[in-house]
C-alpha cells in the first residue's frame, strides 16, 4: 500500500523583504566603489610590473637603442610616483 500525500498550506513562509529604490541604490553605489578601488590597484600592479620590465630594459646595454634605454630609464623614474599619486587619491575615498 502506498501512502497517502495531502497538500498543506505553507502559512508560515515569510517573503523576503522587498530592497527600496534608495536601499538598492546605495548597495549598487557601493558595489561600484569597491569595484573602482579594485581597478585602480590593477593598475597600480600593472604600472609595476611595467617598471620592472622598463628597468631590465634600461639596464640592458646596447642590445637595445640608446633613445629606448633613456625612454626606459625615464619611465623607471615615474612610475613609482605615479603609484603613490593612485594610492593616494584612492585611500581619500
């Protein structure tokens, strides 16, 4: 004998609250925020990495033209600054 199923009301189901328009704009703001701050650190990565390669290449004698170890060179100089400046400006936030 198999047994019998009966349906049963579910009265105790609460819905969920329903976000506001404001709420659901302050959450997207947010979001938008973090997002933003996780771009500018992948710049500040790839302006590193960047770095790293322009001093090999400063670095690296005559294999390479004497204006490109100098544009190199130059970059080296910058780019750590230019580092700091997108930290800075990103912690005021």
């Amino acid at each position: 004998m198999s047994p019998s199923l009966s349906v049963v009301a579910d009265n105790d189901r609460h819905s969920p609250k329903q976000e506001t328009v404001a709420e659901r704009v302050r959450r997207l703001q947010m979001e938008a925020k973090q997002l933003a701050k996780d771009h500018v650190r992948t710049l500040s990565a790839a302006i590193l990495h960047a770095e790293q390669i322009a001093a090999e290449i400063a670095e690296g004698g005559d294999a390479y033209p004497p204006g490109i170890r100098d544009l190199a060179r130059r970059f080296v100089e910058d780019a750590d600054a230019r580092v700091q400046t997108l930290e800075a400006i990103s912690g005021r936030q």
